[in-house]
C-alpha cells in the first residue's frame, strides 16, 4: 500500500513537475541588433501565481551571476545596468518568458540563464540557460598599394577591415581596364588580405576587388593598379621641373642686370649733369634766373646732347676767363694804385650786368609766350632755339671778354710808373 502510494506519487510528481527550457543552446546576433532570447516553462497545472528572473554570467560553473530582470505578479524590476534595454515578454498561458534586448554589444557576449518560480511547483526543471554570440560585420575594409607599380617590380595589395567578429576572411578578384573578370598569375598570392604581385608588367594593369566577409556580412573595397614604365617616376618629373626653374631664374637674373646697368648709367649722367654748373666761375655770372630756366628745361627733357654741348661752349670760355684772371692778378700786383679807379669801374660793370640781366629775363619771357605759341612744333623750335641761344651767349660772353680787356687797354696808358711792369711780361696780343 506504502508503495503503491509512493509510486502514484512520483507518478503525479512527474506529470505536475514545472518544466523551464530554451530551444537552443546558442543564439548568433549582430551588434546593434534588438533580440529576444526566448524561455518557455510548462508548469504542473494552473499556477496561482509565476515568478520569472533572468540573469546573466559569463559562463563558467562558478561565475557570479547578474540580475537583468525579475518579474513578480504585481510588478518588473530591472536594476539600473539594464534599464531601458531589458523587458519581457510574458505569456502565463502559453507558458512564454521571453527576454527583450535591444542594441546589443559586445559586452552581451555571454550566458543568458532564465528562473521560474511557482509556489507549490519546485520541483523538475526550474532554469534553462543560453550562449549568446555577438557578431560585428566587418567594417568596410581598406585596400592599399604597397611597393612601386612599375614595369619588373613586386607589390603588394593590402586589404584590412578594422573590425569583425568572428575575424573576417578576405578574397581578391581582378578585373582588367575593360572590367571584365580574369584569372589570377599563377605566381600570385593571397594569405591574410595581402595579394602580393610579382614581375608586374602592363598586363598586370587594371582593378582589384578585396571582399571582407565573416557569418554574418560582408563589405569590400577596390584599387585601381596601373603599371608604368621606370621612367615616368618622380624623379624625372622633378627633374623637368627643376629644369624650368633654374632656366627661369637665369632669365631672371639676366634682366636685373640690365636694369643695374640702365640705371648706373642714368646716375652717372645725373651725377655729370649736376656737376657742370658748379665747375665753373660761371655760375657767379649766370643770372639768378638761370637756374630756373634749367630747371624747366629739364621738365622739357631736352635730349642729354644738346645740355653737353652747352657745357663743352661754356668751358671753352671758362678757360678762356681763367686766363684772363691769372693774367690780370698778375697786372693787379703792380695796379693797386688803380684799385678806386678799377673799383668804380667795377661798379659800372656791375650796373651793366644788371641791365644784361633785365634783358636775360625779357628774353626768358620773350621765348615762354613764343614756346606756348608753337608748342605743337616745340621738337624743331628747341633745336632752332638752342643754336640761336647758343651763339647768342657765346656772343655775350665774347663781348664780355673784350669788356673784360677794356680796362686793362685803358688802364695801361693812364699808369703812372710804366717802367714797373716787367720787360719779359708776355704780350696782351696772344689772348
Ligand atoms: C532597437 O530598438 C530601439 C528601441 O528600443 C529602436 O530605436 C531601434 O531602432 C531598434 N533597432 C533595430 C536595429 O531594430
Ligand atoms: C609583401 O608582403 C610580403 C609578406 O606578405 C613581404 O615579405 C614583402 O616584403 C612585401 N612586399 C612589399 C613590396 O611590400
Ligand atoms: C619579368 O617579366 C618579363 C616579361 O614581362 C620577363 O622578360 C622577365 O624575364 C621576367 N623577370 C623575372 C625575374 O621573372
Ligand atoms: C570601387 O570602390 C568605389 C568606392 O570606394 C565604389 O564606388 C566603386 O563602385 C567600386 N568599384 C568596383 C568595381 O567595385
């Protein structure tokens, strides 16, 4: 009787035992995805009330386990670490307590365990557990040329994606400069995402696809290999280059050189040009209008010719003077009795000057109304006028020397002592 009690017993244990399982023992899921992590419980009859608790450890026997969810008749409390991510999807009658997670990470790579509790149920299957693996598609790899694609020469054709998980695998496709698929070198390698290419040619010219590709997803990325000849490197363009700039800056030196030389020239003409007026004595002769004139005949820009002409005039008689002077301080000497009546006579000369200056200013203004006249034929008037002023001076300046003569031909008869003046002076005559 004993036993037979006891059998019904674990006979209706066995039928009323609660009985927690998950479908599989592993779940793949990209990061970033929202999942549900699926629990079902069959309980051993209507359960008055189902407490559901979900956590989470890192898989081994002996590994702390975390709460992410506890689901109590009245009420679901999900600690702060899964606040917003966790929920459940409770179904009592159809015996459902699924997790909801949403934007998984890396971080969710581990093992996922779901608890039933039913008062007066505690007995069969009360936990099931899950691995879940989160995957990363491979980021869009990076293709890159390693070496110098030139004829004869060995390369490399690089191709990585920063992440994936599991690790992806590469593969390389050619296509020629048509794009159309061809087969690979024979002597080609492909280990790890690295082509490596040898004795490239212009055959081995055209585009080269990389895939990166794990479980889940994949991406790929291309490069475009075009082969040249040794010749068409850098080097020689930089060559060229320089080549154009080095004949550039001969150019360039060549005309500051001649600038250099215009200019030294144009300063020593200035220079020349300055130092005529102070040369001779003549300045003192010269009226105060003179300068003036100069100046406005340098506004004209007459040619630098026609100014050393004038010059060359103006020395001849600055000599001539020179001469005269020397010769008269040597009369002087022996003419200091003179001196009131010379000084008188000086007077004279100067008053005369003066009146000769009057006439120098007439003269001036005389050839102002006439330039404004024929301004349109000014080229032939300068020329024309600078003869005429030309001689006209020299006439001045010769009918100056004989003044200058004068006093000593009038002079020399009034001398008291005639016998002072040196038998061997040399004759007035030769000047
Ligand atoms: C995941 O769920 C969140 C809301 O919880 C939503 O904003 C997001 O777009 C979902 N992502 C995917 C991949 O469905
Ligand atoms: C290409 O890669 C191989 C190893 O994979 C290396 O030994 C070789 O030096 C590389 N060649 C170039 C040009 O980078
Ligand atoms: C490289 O290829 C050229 C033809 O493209 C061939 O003449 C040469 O012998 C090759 N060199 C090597 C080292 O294989
Ligand atoms: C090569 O890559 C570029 C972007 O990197 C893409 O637009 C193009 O379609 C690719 N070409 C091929 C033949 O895959």
């Amino acid at each position: 009787m004993v036993v037979v009690v006891s059998l019904c017993f674990v006979v209706f244990s066995l039928a009323g035992a609660l009985k927690v399982s998950i479908p599989k023992p592993e779940y793949e899921h990209a990061r970033g995805d929202n999942i549900t992590l699926p629990c079902n419980f069959l309980p051993k009859g209507k359960p008055p009330m189902v407490i559901i608790i979900w956590t989470v450890n890192l898989g081994g026997p002996s590994d702390p386990a975390t709460m992410i969810l506890t689901r109590y008749p009245t009420s679901t409390d999900v600690p702060p670490l899964y606040e917003g991510r966790a929920s459940l999807a409770l179904d009592i009658a159809k015996g459902k307590a699924d997790l909801k997670l949403s934007s998984i990470t890396l971080q969710d790579n581990k093992v996922f365990s779901c608890r039933v509790q039913i008062p007066g149920d505690d007995e069969g299957k009360l936990v099931d557990s899950v691995r879940l693996v989160v995957l990363v598609a491979p980021s869009k790899p990076v293709c890159a040329l390693q070496g110098t694609a030139e004829y004869g020469q060995n390369v490399n054709l690089t191709c990585l994606s920063a992440e994936g998980s599991p690790t992806p695998v590469y593969s390389w496709e050619q296509r020629d400069v048509r794009n159309t698929p061809r087969l690979r070198d024979p002597r080609t390698t492909d280990r790890g995402g690295i082509l490596s290419l040898y004795n490239i040619s212009m055959d081995t010219s055209g585009y080269f696809i990389c895939t990166s590709k794990n479980k889940i997803r994949s991406a790929s990325c291309n490069i475009t290999l075009k082969v040249l000849p040794p010749s068409m490197n850098l080097g020689s363009s930089a060559g060229i280059i320089g080549g154009v700039i080095a004949v550039l800056l001969v150019l360039a030196l060549i005309i500051l050189i001649c600038c250099c030389c215009k200019k030294r020239k144009q300063r020593e003409a200035e220079k020349y040009a300055m130092a005529t007026p102070e040369e001779g004595a003549f300045a003192d002769k010269e009226p105060v209008g003179n300068g003036k004139r100069r100046d406005s005949r340098d506004e004209e820009e007459r040619s630098e010719y026609d100014r050393r002409v004038i010059t060359d005039d103006r020395r001849v008689v600055d000599d001539d003077r020179r001469v005269v002077n020397d010769d008269r301080r040597v009369v002087n000497d022996d003419r200091r009795v003179d001196d009131d009546d010379r000084r008188s006579d000086y007077t004279a000369r100067r008053s005369d000057y003066d009146d000769r200056r009057s006439d120098f200013d007439d003269r001036r203004s005389d050839y102002d109304d006439r330039r404004s006249e024929y301004s349109d034929r000014r080229d032939r008037y300068d020329d024309r006028d600078d003869r005429r002023r030309d001689d006209r001076r020299r006439d001045d300046y010769r009918n100056e020397s004989d003044r200058y003569d004068e006093p000593y031909d009038d002079a020399e008869p009034a001398r008291p002592k005639p016998p002072s003046v040196p038998n061997n002076k040399p004759p007035r005559d030769t000047y």
